[in-house]
C-alpha cells in the first residue's frame, strides 16, 4: 500500500510501494508436514537459505503527472526498479524550481527534469548534472478556449505557464513568435505544474496553455482548441533528463548506473508491440485517462514518435536546440556553452555495457 513522509522542501509524495519480490510461480511450496531430510551421522546440516538482500531506497521526483512518464510509471509496475535492487519513491512537484531544489537539498537522489532548469541551476552554482538523456521530443500543444479560433484571437490575453521561464513557457514564446504575436502582446500567469494548467484553462482562468498528452486530449474532447503542436516547429527538443546531486554521483556511482538501466529497460519494453495493452493499462492507472485518450497518447509516443531513446543516450540535435532556445532569451551568454559542460555520461555509458 502507498505511504507518505512529510518533507521539509513541501513536496507532495506519492509512495510507489515496491516490496521485495515472492517466490517463482515454478518453485514448489514446502510441505509443513514433512520433516526435514535426515542428516547421516558426523554431517554437517545444511545451511538455511539465503535470504533476498533488502532493497536499497531511492527517491525521485518529477513535475506533475502525465503520459511522458509513463517509462517511470513502467519501471515500478513492472519490477525493473526492484530487480535493480531498489525500493522506489516519487515525488512529484509542481514546479522546476521546486524539483531542482529537492535534488540540491538531496531529499531526492533523482530527478526527471528539462535540462534548461537544470543547466539554469548550474549556471548559478548548484552542484547537478545530467546523466542520461529520456525523452528528445517534446509533443506538447498549445490549448486555447473554444471561441479562440486564431493566433490572433490570442492576443491582449493572459496564459498559464508553470513558471515564466519553464520549458513549457519557453517553447509556449517560441510557437507564438512564429505565428506573429510578439511577447508584449500578451500575458502570462504563474500558475504550476500540468494539473494547474489543466485547470486554469478549463475554469477559463487563462486564455490557453501548454499540455501534453492525455490532457490536451481531453480539453479538445470538450471543445477546446489546439492551435499548434510544437514538434511540428521544433522537430528535435531534448526534455525529460535525469539530473542527479553530483557529489552523490560520486559517492553512489553503482546506484546511478542501476537507475539508468531500470529506466532503459522498462522504456525498450514500453517499446515492444506485444506489451502495448499492458502500456494502456499502466498509462491509465497512472494519469487517470479514459481509454481512449490513453490509447491515442501511447500510440502517439511509441509508434509516431518514439520519444524517448531506448539507450537514454544524449543527441546533439536535441540538446543544442535547447542551449540556442536558452540563448535566444538571455538565459546563456554568448558565446554559447557546449551541453556536454552540463552532462556526464560516464554512468550512461557503465549501464548499457550490459
């Protein structure tokens, strides 16, 4: 059963209550009324069985719930955290900030995070860095109320965005610009994570904002509007990342390696046709989606996209793309850093040897 632990950074915990695995369904059940085997006189007994080693535990936060996770959502349902020796905690937050400062306080060893809050975060002095590479598309939408037809039906209005330089927010000015509405020509609100947002535009709180799968979905089944996708302006946009402390890198250089294959492995068998019911399954569970949107979102991500690399490796385009968005907005001075400064793929590198 799920169970919570309050934490000083104010986060919401949600427990994935991963227990140690039972007995293989093949291994016959001991008989209680059968003694053990007698022992010849002058042998020594037998040892008793080894016991399974208690799982280590490891925390990792991420900023709301939706689809893109569902690889994370994977790992716990299907075991791949717990063959890895791990019991797996999640905290989901409602802000970049918020995730970044649970990794600096090291109240989460890991976090899925966009690498511009956590490049923005090195860029001030906090001691994080990228190891793997989980999601190289960003497939969000820009929802708009029922009576916005246009892009210029948009303007002198206000948008909901987690925080005004979040990656959602970033890439929110990027398909605006595009589209000839200049960022004075409208507002911005603070509001949260996916759910916030979700819920400013339903109430009408905001004029429109950014979501991703199944969310948009469901706002356009009730007759809201998308008026763009954004890989359809940014083909190749690096996203979801694993950002961890680096002096706990250091100092659990075996974990970190752990953490990456349970999540390489769980998303190759996302990947894997015959697991696709299954996937639905987990998607619902997890986000709370009618069948029907979570069945669009999987086959969006898995058959359309793939968006999440199976070897969790970095790619150029991906991350450049970010670094020259970054630059675009004054986040990063020119000249403009490489990514690897941000990155470390030593322990990338460690778990796909195998």
């Amino acid at each position: 059963m799920p169970h919570a632990r309050a934490l000083a950074v104010g986060l919401l915990v949600l427990t994935l209550g991963i227990g140690a695995c039972g007995p293989s369904a093949s291994t016959p059940a001991a008989n209680p009324s059968q003694g053990a085997a007698p022992v010849a006189p002058g042998q020594p007994a037998a040892p008793p069985p080894a016991q399974p080693a208690p799982l280590e535990p490891i925390t990792g936060t991420q900023v709301s719930v939706a689809g893109n996770y569902l690889p994370f959502y994977v790992a716990e349902k299907k075991g791949f955290f717990q063959r890895e020796g791990f019991e797996f905690e999640l905290l989901v937050v409602d802000s970049p900030a918020k995730l970044v400062q649970a990794i600096v306080s090291q109240s989460a060893q890991i976090s899925w995070s966009a690498p511009d809050a956590a490049i923005l975060a090195v860029e001030q002095g906090a001691p994080l860095v990228m190891t793997a590479a989980m999601q190289n598309q960003i497939p969000y939408s820009l929802i708009v109320q029922p009576d916005v037809r246009s892009f210029a039906d948009v303007k002198g209005k206000t948008f909901a965005v987690s925080s005004f330089n979040s990656g959602p927010a970033v890439l929110q000015r990027k398909l605006l610009q595009a589209n000839g509405v200049a960022p004075d020509e409208y507002d911005l609100v603070s509001v949260g994570g996916t759910a916030e947002r979700f819920a400013a535009v339903r109430t009408g709180a905001a004029v429109g904002g950014m979501m991703l799968q199944p969310e948009d979905l469901r706002l356009m089944a009730e007759g809201f509007n998308r008026l763009a996708l954004t890989t359809d302006y940014i083909p190749r946009y690096q996203w979801l990342t694993m950002v961890t402390h680096r002096d706990w890198v250091r100092q659990n250089e075996g974990q970190v390696v752990r953490a990456i294959r349970a999540i390489r492995d769980a998303i190759r068998w996302t990947y894997e046709p015959q697991n696709r019911a299954e996937a639905i399954a987990i998607m619902i569970e997890a986000t709370k989606a009618p069948e029907e949107h979570a069945t669009a979102t999987v086959d969006l991500y898995v058959n359309q996209l793939r968006i999440w690399p199976a070897d969790l490796d970095f790619e150029d385009a991906a991350m450049t793309s970010v670094i020259e968005v970054m630059g675009e907005l004054n986040q990063l001075q020119s000249p403009l850093p490489a990514w690897s400064r941000y990155t470390d793929r030593t322990y990338l590198q460690r778990a796909n040897a195998r």
